[in-house]
C-alpha cells in the first residue's frame, strides 16, 4: 500500500473517530469513578441505548442538512408534529455549554496534577489558581481549533513526547489513576451502571447531528468499539502522569467537539465564523469560572451527575420522536443501514429497549440519592 493510499485511508478515520473517541473517554472520566463502576453493565447500555440513540440522532441531521435550531423547525413541519417537539434543540444545546465547561474543569485539573507532578508551582501561585488557569487553556485550545485546521501529525507529537517521558528516569509520581477517581464519586451499583452506558455515548448533545451535517458517513461501530477498547487498554498501562496528559488531549478534543452545534448555530443566525466563537467562548468562560468559584469537587462531580440526568431526558426525547411521531421512510433513508434486519433490530432498541433502559435507571439512581 502506497503512502499516499495509507494516508487518504487513515486521516477521515482519524478526524471522525478521535475526536468521538476522545469525547466517550471524557464522558466516562466526569460520569463514572473508574474502577469501582459495574464495567459490563456500562457496555450493555453503551450497546443497546447509546450506539442506537447516537444513529438516532444522526439520522435528524442527515434528514435535514441544517444545524439544531433551523434543523428542528423544519423536522417538526414535515412530520406535522407539534411545536413542543423543539425544545430538544434548546434543551442538547444547554446540555452541550454545560458538558463543555465540565469538560475543561476535567482538562484544567489533569493538566494541575501533571504541573504538581514534574514540579512545584511558582511562588504565589495556588493549586487552585493554577486549576482554574489551565482550565481556560483548555478551553480555549478547544475553540483555536475551530480557526484552523490541525495537522493529524500534531496529535501524535504528544504521544511521542510521552513515550520519551515514560523511557526517562523520572521520580515516581504520586498521582491517583486517571480511571481510579478522576473526581470523587460513588460506586455505581448494576443499574446505574446501565444507565451511563446509555449516555457515555455522548448523545443528546447535537454532536451527532452536527456531524451528520459535515460528515457524509459515520466512522463503521465496529471501528468505533475497537478504537475505544484500544484507547482504554492503553490508559491502564500508561503510568498515571501519562494518562494524565493524554486525559487532558482528550479534552481539547471533545470541547471542540461539543461546541460544533453551538457554533453551527450561531452561523446560521448570520455570525461570522470569528464572531460565532466569540460568542460561544464568553458564556463558556464565565460557566466554567462560577462552577470554579462556587463549587468544590464534589459538587462538580453531583453537576456531572446533573449534566447525565439531562443528556438522558433529552436521549427520552429523541427516542419517542424518532421512533414514534417521524415517518418511518423518512428515518429509513437518512439512516443508510446495510440491511433490513439491522434496521429492524435498530427500530426495536430505539422504541422499546433504550427509552426502558433510561427511565429504569433514572429511577434506580434518583431513589439512590434520596435514601442516601
């Protein structure tokens, strides 16, 4: 194989996949205490909630071509559906700023525990100075990308310079493993554990159908579930500085992710580009400093848990309209599935199984924190 051939193979592979990839990793680090999560349970609802949601939600955006608000307005007319119905683009946009400020508290403090790690911060300076600090760096590294676009070699010089720090003899760090306890949390019990599966998917955020506007065809799931079995086999065998930093790429990556619907949207109101991420980036800071400010780490970690009790009602309407009030051709043609069977077996899990799954451990988890 050539390496041009290689190269015109590999990079649509890299620009869909990492960046999804990179946005369940987060997920899971904001959602789940790691190690003390229920794993196969967590699998389970990623596969028969997440995977079907996240098509779910793809297909509303290949079906209408335009970002969430104009896409919504115009699903809703075809489908002589009620009004009502398009507060689900209000409500995955809200999700989406939410997740994004989350996300770079998540960045700001893998980056805090790496500074600690190699070195003590400058006089002055305090670790949570610093946390908030590198928060915005990550927040706005997220948007730069957005201005241009980044070469794929770039992502992997983070790699080879963390490959060098693993060969180095370094001091041994005492940071606790990114899957350990990102943020302080609980143990999820089975149930639970189903229902963030259904929504480390990242759906009900517009990410999907933002990208079904851009990206003619998804990256293929099996593709999709070695990629990430890849990704977390090789964090825990990264020492925890490693994970760490690769935690913090990640997170550059899924900001950029999350405020695609934010900035399609903000275009179509007639921004420039510039100016859409101007004023995206404002009300993005000013969250992530009052959850900085307001909050202490296990408040953030009950926000997250805030952050998945919402993407899960949006999920609930998402299924109920795809699977119930949009017409059954329509969903057919902007799926593209390879097979009847594969559709059909699609159809069941979004009517039935995934919106179950979702109220079931909803409910399992809201009765948890009551009795608590």
């Amino acid at each position: 194989m050539s390496a041009d051939l290689a190269s015109r193979l590999a990079v649509p592979v890299v620009e869909r996949g990492v960046p999804v990839l990179a946005l369940i990793w987060v997920l899971m680090a904001l959602f789940t205490p790691g190690t003390q999560a229920a794993l196969l349970p967590v699998l389970a609802g990623m596969l028969l909630a997440a995977w079907p949601l996240s098509l779910a939600e793809r297909a509303l955006g290949a079906r209408v071509q335009k970002p969430l608000l104009t896409g919504m307005q115009v699903l809703t007319r075809e489908a002589d559906a009620a009004r009502a119905w398009r507060v689900l683009s209000w409500s995955s946009l809200g999700a989406s700023l939410l997740a994004t400020a989350l996300v770079a508290l998540l960045g700001g403090w893998l980056l805090t525990r790496v500074w600690l790690a190699l070195g003590e911060l400058p006089a002055g300076i305090s670790e949570e100075a610093a946390w908030s600090a590198l928060s915005v760096l990550v927040l706005g590294a997220g948007v730069l990308r957005h201005l241009a676009r980044v070469p794929v070699v770039f992502w992997l010089l983070p790699v080879a310079a963390l490959l060098v720090t693993a060969l180095l003899p370094w001091p041994q760090w005492q940071l606790r493993p990114v899957f350990t306890a990102v943020l302080p949390g609980v143990a999820l019990t089975p149930d639970a554990a189903l229902w963030f599966g259904a929504v480390l998917g990242g759906g009900g955020l517009g990410v999907y159908w933002q990208r079904a506007t851009q990206v003619p065809e998804a990256l293929p799931l099996p593709a999709r579930v070695l990629g990430l079995a890849l990704m977390l086999s090789l964090l825990f065998l990264l020492t925890p500085l490693m994970a760490a930093l690769l935690g913090a790429m990640a997170a550059v990556l899924a900001i950029t992710l999350l405020l695609q619907p934010a900035r399609a949207a903000a275009e179509a109101a007639g921004l420039e580009t510039v100016q859409a991420l101007a004023v995206i980036l404002l009300p993005s800071l000013l969250l992530v400093e009052v959850i900085w400010y307001f909050l202490d780490p296990h408040a953030i970690t009950v926000l997250a848990r805030g952050l998945a009790l919402w993407m899960s009602a949006n999920l609930l309407v998402l299924a109920i309209y795809v699977g119930w009030v949009m017409k059954i051709s329509h969903v057919r043609k902007a799926l593209k599935l390879p097979s009847e069977g594969l559709y059909n077996g699609w159809r069941i899990l979004v009517r039935w199984v995934a919106p179950l799954l979702l109220l079931t451990g909803c409910g399992f988890w809201l009765q948890s924190l009551v009795t608590a």
